[in-house]
C-alpha cells in the first residue's frame, strides 16, 4: 500500500511539473505533500522558482505596485 502511495504522488508532482512548468517550486508544499500521500524521506529537491516569482515576492516585501 506504501508503494502505491508513494508512485501516486510522485506521478501526480510530474504531471503537474509536465503541465505548469517548473512544477511545485516550494519545498515546504513538495515536503506536505509525500509526508501525507508518501514517505517525505522520498521528497525530491523542489526546482528554482520560476524568474517570474522574483517580481511578485518584491511587490510583497516592498509593498510597490510592480507592471510586467
């Protein structure tokens, strides 16, 4: 049952990396998801955030409205 679990979870984080590039960038949401579908001991590293990132994480720190 582990097994299954597991090769759920890491096929679903494919997929979505496969559909939405580069996939699930947060360690911590990677981390939740294999400890509760998974083992988080089989965690993969999360990828960069994406060069988009950068510019909504600066318009929260420094609370400036920024245009793309």
């Amino acid at each position: 049952m582990q097994n299954d679990r597991f090769r759920f979870i890491d096929a679903a984080v494919q997929i979505f990396a496969d559909a939405r590039p580069p996939g699930i960038y947060k360690s911590d949401y990677l981390r939740e998801l294999f400890r509760r579908y998974g083992d988080e001991e089989d965690c993969p590293p999360a990828p960069e955030k994406p060069d988009w990132c950068l510019g909504k994480c600066l318009n929260r720190l420094t609370n400036r409205q920024i245009f793309y």
